[in-house]
C-alpha cells in the first residue's frame, strides 16, 4: 500500500482523514457501516416488535365474539334454555341465527320466566360466550348493537393519532434532536398503553389509543430517521429492507399472544412489557451528528463521530481539518435551507407525492 493512501477498513469502510481525501459527509469521519451503526441498526429493530402489536392488535381486541341479551335477574335457568327460548332468531349472512340486539319480553316470577313471544323489545345488557376469549374490547365496554361502529373507530382514531405524530414528532425531532424526541416517544407509548388497558370507559380509551399512536408514530419515524443519518449511502438501501425485520418479527409473534393471552387487558400490558425493552434508548442510543452539525453544536458532533470512528477502528487524524469542511458545507447547504413541512407541498410533484404517500 502506498504512503499516505487511504487504510483500507472491513466493510467497504475506509478512513478518509488523512492529508489528501476531503471530507464531504459525516460518514467520511465515522465509516459507512460499522459496529457504531450496527448498535444502532439493532436497537430501531427492536422497536417493530411492539409496534407491530399496536397497530394490528385491534381485530385481536374485537374479534367476533357470539352475544346475546342477558338473562334477568333472579333468573335460574342456563344459558342455553335462555336462548332458545327468549331469544328471536334473525336472517343474517344467509342463514338464520340468534338476534344480538333483541329478545322476547320477558317477566320474572318466583324464579321462572313468563315470556311472550309476540312482542320483542331492545337488550339492556348483554351477555358474552367466554369460551375461548375471557375478556375482549367488545365486552369490556358493550361495543354491539348500535356501538359496534366503536370497533372500527378504535382503528380509525388510532391511524389518526399515527398521521398526526407523523407531523408533530417530526418537527419536534428537527427542532429539539433525534435522540431525546425518539426517547420521549418510547416512553409515551409504555405510558399510554399502560393507561389504555386501565381505561374506566371507552373514551378514556380512545384518548389513551390517540396518544399511544402519536408515540409509535414518533418512534418509527424518529428512529428511522437517525438510523438513515449515520449510515453511508451505499448501506442504506440495504438496511431500509432489514430495518422492517423487527416488525416481521412482531407480526409472527401477535397470534401467539393473543391465543395464550386471551384476556385484551393483558395483551395491551404485554404490548407494554415488551415495549420497556426500548427504554434502553435511554442509555445506548447516540444522537445523530449530522443534526448535531446542522444545528451549530459542532463540538458535541465532533465528539460523538470522534466515539463512533474509535468504536468503528478507524484512526483519527486531522479532525479540526474535517470538521471545518464539514461545517463549510453545511452552512452552505443545508443550515440556509431551513426545511419544514409546507415545503411538501411547494410544487405539484411533491403535492401529489406527498398526498400518494399518505394515502396509502
């Protein structure tokens, strides 16, 4: 190797602080891809597990559970003499099945009940099967009948909650910094989907669903947003691919769940418990030194690429030399730009991307 040639490093990585190679990025300091960024790359895995149970747990909170119009009070005959006997049968998906919504009026004396059949009125309570689910969303707050909409609000005000963190944490996450906004997210979910299997009603619910979605949404964006700005440009197609493994994971371990816990409140603390597991982003998530340089703070920048570069095994010279290039450039470029959301929207081709992203 000649003198003074760039050493070359494993991965394809190579140490550009030298006298010759200029610096034009913050992975010329660091390293495209190494043990720094291979911490990180592990630690945003990690966080598509619990993800992935927040946003699908909904059909697993409210499957589609048999119901009928509970028996009166004092009341001795089984579940079954009371259904065939005090329940109407409706035509429904083809075939005719016990009403979920009405029964025969009924009276109760000394014990037994005094029916008649000639004239239905509306339940007043319900009554579930238990037999495989013990407890659902559906039965905790008597989402059936004319609540059933309920159900498919739940998603509804979750997506929501997500399409709004989206905008919230993202500029958040520009304005205040990648790791503390992604630490605050975290921590939202675990509160948040503590408070929502603790609910007293559905719409305390509802407002704790809301939050929790902001939280994931703050998660997933922040932290793929930090994974992206500390990787070179070659890896990071690559690892947009694996960085949906964890969500995989996730999606392979929710019906597990659900058919061993079959109670939704402790789903939801499951989701929860699983998601304490990325509080250790507290203590092992860096921020992102390109954020780092674009908002000024070039000595705590120079500090964590110094971190990643001696963690990565690449030799550190003429740093004050890099990074004044590495300041030139993005006072140059990238500070004078000032980005924020309505830029989205400035011309029609970003409108209509933009538009086709959220929609789908």
């Amino acid at each position: 190797m000649a003198k003074g040639s760039p050493k070359n490093v494993e991965n394809g990585q190579t140490s550009p602080l030298n006298d010759i190679a200029p610096v034009r990025d913050v992975t010329d300091v660091i390293g495209n891809y190494g043990p720094w960024q291979r911490l990180i790359f592990i630690l945003t895995c990690l966080r598509g597990t619990p993800t992935a149970f927040y946003n699908l747990s909904t059909p697993f909170f409210a499957p589609k559970q048999d119901v009928w119009c509970s028996r009166p009070a004092g009341l001795n005959w089984t579940v079954e003499q009371w259904r065939n006997a005090a329940i109407p049968l409706e035509f429904h998906d083809g075939g005719l099945s016990p009403s979920r919504c009405f029964m025969y009026e009924t009276a109760v004396v000394e014990g037994e009940a005094v029916i008649n059949q000639n004239k239905t009125v509306s339940c007043e309570s319900w009554e579930y099967d238990s037999s495989f689910y013990t407890n659902t969303l559906t039965q905790e707050y008597d989402l059936v009948c004319g609540r059933d909409w309920l159900i498919s609000f739940t998603q509804f005000n979750y997506m929501a909650g997500m399409m709004c963190g989206v905008f919230i944490f993202g500029h958040l996450a520009d304005r205040f910094g990648r790791q503390i906004i992604l630490n605050l997210s975290v921590t939202l979910m675990i509160v948040a989907s503590v408070i929502a299997a603790f609910s007293p009603s559905y719409t305390f619910f509802s407002v704790a669903r809301f939050c929790l979605a902001l939280g994931v949404a703050g998660t997933q964006n922040t932290s793929f947003c930090l994974l992206m700005e500390v990787l070179g440009p070659v890896y990071r197609t690559r690892v947009t691919f694996a960085f949906s493994f964890g969500w995989a994971f996730g999606l392979l371990l929710l019906p597990g769940m659900t058919y061993l816990i079959r109670d939704w409140v402790y789903q939801q603390l499951a989701s929860a418990l699983v998601t304490s597991i990325l509080l250790s982003y507290w203590c092992f998530m860096p921020e992102s030194p390109r954020w780092l340089m674009t908002q000024g703070r070039y000595d705590e920048a120079e500090k964590t690429m110094i971190t990643a570069a001696q963690r990565n095994k690449l030799p550190i010279h003429n740093m004050p030399s890099a990074m004044k290039q590495l300041k030139e450039r993005i006072e140059k470029e990238e500070r004078k730009k000032n980005p924020n959301v309505i830029d989205l929207f400035k011309t029609a081709n970003l409108r209509k991307n933009t538009i086709f992203v959220y929609i789908s």
